[in-house]
C-alpha cells in the first residue's frame, strides 16, 4: 500500500490490476505500506498478447501480363464500385488466440464520394455475416457451441474525416464480460496447413465523379490485436497501399485504306487503334465487313491481331471497319460509314491471272478466249455485264479492262515457258515461237470470231471484214506496240512487215491483220494442243 489510498494485491501467477479501499465514512483507511522484501508476495508477470498480420485487396482492375510487382496500377472503368476487403489473421507463433481486434481505414475525400459508403461483410473462422449496407455496425456473433465465447461487433464511420474503424470483441457469451480465461480469444494462431484461421471485414464505396482517366485511387487500412498500442506498425496491404487507376476514356480504331479496286480474291486486311495516353491500352478488336451493300456481319471476333486474310470472291464489293475495345471494357461506337471498300475485280483470276478458263494449266486456250472476246466486242475495252460471271476470267492485266494486252501476256507467258513448265505450257511456247506460216489463212474455229487478213485472203468475204472495221486505233495500238520486245508479239510485227511491206501498226487494217495472225497461231496450238 502506497498510503495513498490505493492497496495493490500480489499473488503467485496472477495479473495485477488497482483499486481504491475508502472507509465508511469515506476516508482513506490507515494501513500499513506493504512489506515488499518478501520475495513470495509477488511475482513477474509476462504480457501475453495475440499477433497480428493483415492484407487488403481492393478491384483486380487490368495490368499487363508483364507488369512487375508493387508497380501494379490496376485499372478499372470510370464509375466502377470500389469494393474493400480486409484480412487478419493471428501469427501462426503467437502464444494466445485474439480477444479483440481494431481495424482501421480513412477514405481519401478527394477521389471517394464518402456518402456512398457501406459496409457489406464481416466475418472470420466459420462465422460470414452479411451486412445489408449502411455506415454503423453493432452485432453480436453467438460461437456455441463449438466456443464458450461471443463476439461483439461494431463499426462506425465519420464522414467529416472519412475514417472507418471496426471493433472484434470477444465477450463471456452470458455476462457480456471479458471471458474469464484469459486464455480465451476468437482468432487462433494461423495454420498455414488450413489457411483457414482468418477475419474479415469488407465495404464498398463510390469514387467522385468525373475523375480523369489516370487519376489514382489509394487506400490502406491498420490493424491492431488486443489494444498492444502498435496500430500503425501493421499497414494493410504491408508493402504500399491499395491503388486503381481511372481509365475514363474510349479507344479509337479503323481499318487501313485498302486499294478501292483488287484483283486478288485474297487479300490482307490490316487495322489500327488507340487508346488514351494514360488509359489501360487497347484489348482487342471486333472487325465488320459488308458485301455488296449487305447487312454487316462480325468477321474477327475479340481479335489481339492487328492483320488478317479475308476470303472473298471475284466480282464482289467489301466494305470493312473495326470497333476497338479497351482493358476495362470500353467499347468503341461503330462508325457512320466504313473505313475502306474495295471491289474484287470479277473477271481477273485472282488465284492464276493468266489462265484464263479456269481451269488446269495454262494453255493456249487460254489466250484464245480473250481473242475471241475482242474480236466479238471491238472497240469495248468494258469486261462483260451482268448476268454474265466468270470464267472466263478476260481481264488478265488486273486493269478492269479486256484489251490485247490480256492476250498478249497470256502467249508472251506460254512463249517463254521453259521446258519444266507444263507439258501443255512448253508445247504451247514452242508452237507460239515459232516463225507464222508463209499464208495466213481465215481462222477456222468455230468459237472465234471469223475474222481473217485483209489482203491476201480472196475466200473471206467483204462484208465479214468490214464489220471489224471500227476497232478504235487509239485503244489497241498503244498496247499492241507495248508488247513488241523480246516476245512472239515481235515476230509477228516483223512477219507481218516482211510479207506485207507494212512499216507501222497505226492503221486499223493492220491492227486487225496482227490479231488475226495471233488468233490463228493461237488456234493451231489448240488444236495441236488436243491431238
């Protein structure tokens, strides 16, 4: 007794606690001061206390797969709920279960709109209690029959500081005390064999609006066990706070320009896009495409590709555009009009230009059935019009034109076919290179038009020559001339100036006599082709 009123009572293994002894009449009683060099009255007592350990976990939100730890950002949409969980749990090493347990976390009013708050759980070993929102808690958790305990409660939140602080109380589940074991405590030491030895406390909360995209939102809660004064030596999460990043913004895509005519059947089609500068980046793409003014239908779905090869077909019209997606799900509107259209040349072989029919290799029927064409259309350098389709597939420049220059780059290709090349090709070449019969004679294939040289030929009647009369000279001479070097073209010119004296090939006569000549060599390797 220290003679002021107080009396402290020491006994073997107990805690000491302080009071006051008054008399009735309500002075101090006049006792002796403890003898204290008695050894046996007292004893050191060691503070024993549970230990805490704790984690927080906020949205996952999107990070790069190569994004390295503790620089995470997290992003998340604009206008997500932010929902907060906090775990703690009790040292594996710790000597005593936990009888009270104080979390603590402050909302930063500057991104979280503190109005919104709520909490939504709380729990721990086997016990999860929803909460069914608002900003107070006070509840008691019956944990009969499997402990002779209770646990209180209580949580509350104080929206002028935006600090949330919850209280674990376990409690004599019939006095409402602290047990009487002091022993006694809700949260066990951790078993990392089970992981099962946690508590929890969860809340979700808004963040103001209009925030920017890469604006930052962090948090992080403390945790204390059994008031040991350490509060803020035990941050949840450990390393740094909780953060998400605001991705506010829609990405941007579009589809590359392709050429507005094609002539491959096959094509690569190749897009783009963008996101914000400080957005989450963009996720995939979602590629349209219309045919000939048809509905749009989805091409690529959720690609992460940025070129892929359309299939299309010979005479048909594409139009294409792409709808981005970002990281945290913004989709971008699809546009008003497409980004590019292109139109597949129908009479080009897309897959062969120069064979002509389609079919097998290339032979001289193949040239053939662009003569043919000519001769039956002079002057009309437009491919046939619907409802006719290919094949034959005329245009065999890709120009969207069927001129001699088709023909030409069919018997050029069939001239220098070299003896590796198809048995038909090789025959054909050779066929074709050789020097043209000393007497032209009148086509004789029936598929042909029957249109023979001018001079020379008595048989063929007039008025079959006159009706080839008007091939323009401006449309067939440019391109029978661009095909003289090096090519059967060339001997044919050279033949048709030695026999014929004829210096140049600007008159329609001569233009018609040169086809003519080609056409029958043409034919004569058909024929010589099929024996």
């Amino acid at each position: 007794w220290d003679g002021g009123g107080y009396l402290e009572l020491l006994s073997p293994g107990a805690f000491t606690y302080g009071f006051t002894i008054t008399q009735p009449q309500g002075g101090p009683l006049d006792l002796p001061k403890p003898d204290y060099s008695w050894e046996r009255d007292k004893e050191v007592v060691p503070l024993v206390v549970s230990i805490t350990p704790e984690d927080k976990y906020g949205p996952a939100g999107y990070d790069a797969p190569d994004t390295a730890a503790g620089t995470e950002a997290r992003y998340i949409p604009a206008g997500q709920s932010l929902d907060y969980r906090i775990e703690f749990w009790n040292k594996e090493d710790a000597p005593v279960p936990t009888q009270d347990a104080v979390i603590e976390d402050t909302l930063d009013p500057a991104v979280f709109d503190l109005r919104t708050l709520e909490f939504t759980r709380i729990g721990f070993l086997k016990w999860d209690v929803p909460i069914p929102g608002g900003q107070t808690i006070d509840t008691r958790i019956d944990l009969q029959p499997d402990m002779n305990l209770a646990v209180e409660v209580k949580a509350n939140f104080d929206p002028a500081t935006g600090k949330i602080r919850w209280h674990f109380h376990a409690v004599d589940p019939m006095t409402g005390d602290y047990p009487e074991d002091p022993f006694a405590g809700f949260l066990p030491p951790f078993n990392p064999q089970t992981g099962f030895e946690i508590g929890w406390v969860e809340f979700r909360v808004q963040h103001k609006p209009d925030l920017a995209s890469g604006t930052q939102i962090s948090n992080q809660a403390f945790v204390e066990f059994d008031f040991a004064g350490d509060i803020s030596q035990h941050p949840a999460p450990k390393e740094r706070p909780w953060i998400n990043t605001i991705d506010a913004g829609t990405p941007e895509s579009s589809v590359l320009p392709l050429p507005a005519i094609g002539n491959q059947v096959d094509f690569s089609v190749e897009w783009t896009g963008e996101d914000e500068a400080s957005g989450s980046g963009i996720g995939s793409y979602d590629v349209f495409v219309s045919a000939n003014n048809g509905p749009y239908t989805l091409w690529l779905d959720d690609t992460t590709g940025t070129t892929a090869v359309f299939n299309g077909e010979a005479g048909s019209t594409y139009a294409f555009y792409s709808v981005a997606a970002d990281n945290v799900g913004h989709v971008e509107q699809p546009p008003q009009t497409p980004d590019v259209t292109i139109k597949i040349l129908p009479w080009h072989n897309a897959r062969d230009h120069r064979n002509v029919d389609d079919h097998g290799d290339i032979t001289p029927i193949d040239a053939l059935l662009v003569i043919n064409y000519l001769n039956s259309n002079p002057g009309n350098p437009l491919p046939p019009q619907p409802p006719f389709v290919p094949p034959p597939f005329y245009d065999v420049s890709g120009d969207n034109q069927i001129t001699p220059i088709d023909a030409l780059l069919v018997i050029n290709y069939l001239n220098a076919s070299p003896s590796g090349e198809s048995e038909q090709a090789a025959r054909g070449g050779a066929i074709l290179g050789s020097s043209l019969r000393d007497e032209p004679t009148v086509l004789a294939i029936p598929s042909v038009s029957r249109l023979a040289l001018e001079r020379g030929i008595e048989e063929q009647s007039q008025d079959v020559v006159s009706q080839h009369r008007d091939v323009e000279e401006n449309a067939l001479a440019p391109e029978v001339n661009h095909f003289v070097s090096g090519s059967v073209v060339a001997s044919a010119r050279n033949e048709f100036v030695r026999k014929w004296g004829v210096s140049s090939l600007d008159d329609d006569d001569d233009l018609e006599s040169v086809l003519s000549l080609l056409a029958h060599d043409v034919g004569s390797a058909w024929w010589q082709s099929d024996d």
